[in-house]
C-alpha cells in the first residue's frame, strides 16, 4: 500500500473529510447549547390594525426558548397564529440577537351566522373575532351550512354586481342546507331566488327580475316585502297588506 500514492491520497482525504465533518457537527452541538446568542429583539414589520400589543405579549415569551439557532421558529409561528386576527405569519432570523416577524391579518368583508361572532375573510375563510357595534352592522351578514363560507362570498360579491344596475344593495345572502338561495337588500325587501334548476338556472331568473325590476318593483307604491323567483317562467309578489300576485 505505502507504493500506491494515489490509495495513500484518497485515504488521506478521507480522513480529512470525516474530521471536518466531526468539527461541524460538534460546532453545531456547541451552537445549540451554548447560552450566549440569546434573542434579545422580536421586530414586527408591519403595522396591525386588529391585534394588540398585549396579546402578543402574553402568547410570545413561552414559545422564545432556546438561542439564536436553537429556536424553534414554528412553535412562534404557531404561538401567534392562534390570536383571533391572525392569518398568517412569517419569521427569519436577523444576525446577531433579532427575529423578524411579519403579520398578515384577517381582512374581515362580511359577518358569518348571527350570533357566532365569526366573520368572513377576503379569502372566504371563517374566523372568530369581535368588532365594534358600528363596524359590524355595516358589513353584509352571510349565512351557510359548514364549509360553504368561500361559495356564498362569491355569490355575495355577484348579487351586489346584479342589484348594482338597479340601484339596490343586498345585505344578506342565505345558503339553506337544502342549497336554496336567499338575500335580503337594503329596502327590506326578502327575495327567495331558490334552488339551481337544469331548465331555469338560478341567474336565469335572476336576470328576468332585475330587467323588469324599474317597472314592475321600485314604481309600486308600497314596495313588495317578499320577492319569490323559485318560478321557471315568472316571480311572485307579496305585500305585508296584500296577497300573491304575479
């Protein structure tokens, strides 16, 4: 072996490999353990509108163990994204001694179910919160079986589209366990739109009645309370001092 330089090379890189491995892992070892390199600084990039300083303070210092390297950026993660507004979060570290955590809130678009105090995000994701009196009664009220929040948002957002060309504005959107359609506009007014129909689509009818909405609802003198559009071929009318009519 000792006339084999090349054998003697590769053993020796060998060994050179594996005692820098063993340096690096005992560095490592060293860098996890060792008490200095403490986090002395959590910044927060952005500014929040909903979550308050001493909610973050009250959930953050239990989940800040360890050093600079040792922490576990996913226990502060997850220890902040259990307060009501937060949606998402994302944390790097800042040499020497700094976390930087960025905050994205829930952005709250409508209410969810009356009484619950859940409200629906931009996303169409329920989430538990409270807001003031007056900010919550001017948000639409949405309501839906489990797991339907996403599809009544987007129903929510095409209905106003439609009431938009007649001036009206709906402030509450129903999805009935039976997936009926329901909506409440601002005027009071219910309109029952009902079920997806093979041979009378929902927005079938529901473009019907907003053509003829002009002359046949808003010059009324009284206002019909109740709207019916479960009809394939026409609507019916109800009055709170009248019958049905068509």
């Amino acid at each position: 072996m000792w006339n084999k330089p090349h054998l003697l090379n590769a053993i020796a890189d060998l060994l050179m490999l594996v005692a820098s491995a063993a340096l690096l892992a005992a560095a490592a070892v060293w860098l996890v353990r060792v008490p200095s390199l403490p986090v002395r600084h959590v910044v927060f990039a952005d500014t929040l509108a909903h979550t308050r300083r001493g909610e973050v303070e009250q959930v953050l210092p239990a989940s800040l163990k360890g050093n600079f390297f040792s922490i576990n950026l996913e226990s502060v993660r997850g220890a902040l994204e259990k307060l009501p507004w937060v949606r998402k979060v994302d944390i790097r570290r800042q040499w020497p001694d700094r976390l930087e955590v960025s905050i994205e809130e829930h952005k709250p678009v409508a209410r969810w179910g009356e009484g619950r105090g859940e409200l629906v995000n931009s996303y169409g994701e329920v989430f538990a919160a409270s807001l003031p009196d007056s900010e919550a009664s001017a948000m639409p009220l949405l309501f839906g079986p489990l797991g339907t929040a996403p599809e009544v948002l987007k129903e929510y957002g095409e209905l106003v589209g439609a009431f938009k060309a007649v001036g009206e504005v709906p402030v509450q959107v129903t999805l009935s366990p039976r997936l009926a359609w329901a909506l409440k506009l601002q005027n009071g007014m219910l309109v029952d739109i009902g079920r997806e129909q093979p041979k009378s689509p929902v927005g079938v009818r529901l473009a019907r009645f907003i053509e003829v909405y002009p002359e046949m609802v808003a010059k009324r003198a009284v206002r019909p309370a109740v709207v019916d559009l479960r009809y394939p071929n026409g609507f019916a009318m109800r009055v709170a001092a009248e019958g049905k009519g068509k």
